[in-house]
C-alpha cells in the first residue's frame, strides 16, 4: 500500500509576472476558464476540471522547458490555423518564444505529434498539438467556454515535469504518492495522476531545474484534516528514505488543510483535504469574497514559511 491512498493529482500552479495579462492569455489564446481570485491570484481551468492556481509574483523561479502544458486541437490542420493566429497576436501577448510547428521526436520523452510550442509573456512554456498524444484522444467537447480563443476549449491533455532518476522517482510516486505509473520507451514516464492530471516525468540528470512551491502539484484526498495530520508525520518519518527534501507544517490553506513538500527532484506537493470536500475552482464560483480572503492567507503564508 502507498502512503496515500486514494487520492488524485488535482491541481497545479504557475507563477506569472503580471495577472490580468496572464489572464488575457490564458482565456483569448489557450482556450482555458479563468477566474479572478484576489489581487494577485486566479484560477484556470480546463474542461476535464483539472485546474490551475497563478499567482503574481515579484521574483519567479526560471522555468525549465520540461515544465511545460500540453493543449490539444483536433488535428494538424487546426495546430498550424493556431500558429498562424498566435504568430498574429504574439506582440500583443508579449509572447516570449513561438516555434514552428514540427512533429516532436518520439524518443525524447514519449510524445510524437504535431505541434508546437510557446513561452508567454511569464516565461511559461505551452505545447499546442494534435490531438493524439501519448494519453490517447481527449474530448474536445463543443461550444465550450470559452468560445472564441484561438486555441478551441478543451483538456489540459498533460504537463511535464523533470527529474534526477526515473527509478528513484517512479518509487516515489508508486510508494509514497500512490499515484499510478506507466514506464515510458525511454528516459521517461507518465502517470494518468489517479484520472486527475496526467503528467510526463522527464529524466534530465543534472540539468534539472529547481523548483519553488508556487511550481507545486496538489494531491486531494477525499478524508478529514486527521489524515492530512497523520500523512504529514509519516512523511516525516520517511523523508530520507525517499529523498524528500523539506516537509512544511500542515495549515489551513486555499479553502483545504494541507502540507507542502518538497521531492528529491525539489518538486514541490500539496497534499490536501478540501473544506467540505469542494474544489477551490467552485469554491471561489460560489462564494469570491470568503475564498479571496482565505487564498490571501494562504499564499503569505506559504511565500513566508518556504522562501529560501
Ligand atoms: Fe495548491
């Protein structure tokens, strides 16, 4: 049995240098819901819920090129109609890196489509491609919201992350994450996030780009704070066993309990119960006030208790 059980990769975050500007990109080009949640911060979402905090930050860690979302459209007739469109608009987002479109080499990390990629005004990388990536078609349901971005509404089909050593890292998130794992046909692998997010973990040796905890991935359980409390012991206890480099203390966060940790990859967890087992995405949906004052907290405090 893992260390956590039953639990699924639900939410990620991204640090952007200015919001209403990441915003704009996030609803006009990359197709994706947005919501404002305080001054600073905001919610993304994609149409298979799978969401993302972002939160304006004065200093951002760099971020690697392996760290990069993965959007889809239905086929390369439609990635190169998105190029062009992007290419058109690419001052007006302040998009950093636009490549040509080009099928991506299978044996970098298990990805062969069409497609290209982008590094926006923040210095966050975006793939846009075919929709037949390593996790299988996804829906692209129709008429979704919103309507008129470039890139059509539909699911964040993946994220990447980097990593020291696949064996070590795939123990990890067998034994310790409970997640599940798939080995790729080289220095790769996936996991389907327990049908939350799916990412690609891309071994990079050295070349690996440390990460801060407004990088981090949210791991939800369906429990009460008690378990978040014994969970956070437990990764206490094995923290050199697994390589773990920092385990935060448990506090209330975004509307859930939770308790940061930091990987042998420097990867960064927040694994969480939310309040009343709602998700911050309809939390906030349902109530901006009360969830813009909890975020508020939530943020300084983890800024403070984890900046190195
Ligand atoms: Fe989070």
């Amino acid at each position: 049995m893992p260390v956590i059980e039953g639990c699924r990769a639900t939410h990620t975050t991204l640090e952007v240098a200015n919001l209403e500007r990441a915003t704009r990109f996030y609803t006009e080009v990359m197709g994706l819901r947005t919501h404002q949640v305080l001054e600073k911060a905001g919610h993304l979402i994609d149409t298979r819920g799978v969401y993302a905090a972002y939160i304006e930050m004065a200093r951002r860690g760099p971020q690697p090129f392996l760290n990069f979302y993965a959007r889809v459209v239905p086929d390369a007739r439609a990635v190169d109609a998105a190029h062009a469109r992007i290419a058109a608009v690419k001052e007006r987002y302040e998009i950093q890196e636009l490549t040509a479109p080009a099928r991506e080499d299978p044996s970098q990390f298990g990805v062969g489509t069409y497609g290209f990629y982008i590094k926006d005004a923040d210095g966050n990388w975006w793939r846009v491609e075919e929709n037949a990536g390593p996790f299988g078609p996804l829906e692209i349901p129709p008429g979704a919201e919103p309507r008129d971005a470039i890139v059509p509404a539909g699911p964040i089909s993946y994220v990447t992350l980097e990593c020291y050593n696949l064996d070590a890292t795939m123990r990890f998130y067998r034994e310790f994450l409970g997640i599940d794992v798939e080995p790729g046909a080289g220095r790769y692998f996936r996991s389907r996030g327990n049908g939350g997010v799916n990412l690609i973990v891309v071994q990079v040796g050295d070349q690996l780009v440390p990460q801060t905890v407004m990088n981090h991935h949210g791991i939800t359980i369906w429990r009460d704070e008690q378990d978040i409390d014994a969970l956070h012991t437990v990764a206490e206890r094995v923290q050199a066993e697994y390589g773990i480099r920092k385990v935060m203390p448990a506090t209330h966060q975004h509307g859930s309990y939770s308790f940061y940790m930091q990987d042998l990859d420097t990867n960064w967890w927040e694994i969480e119960v939310w309040e009343g087992h709602i998700d911050p995405w309809t939390r906030v949906e349902q109530n901006p006030y009360k969830a813009a004052a909890k975020a508020a907290a939530a943020i300084e405090q983890a800024t403070a208790t984890t900046a190195t």
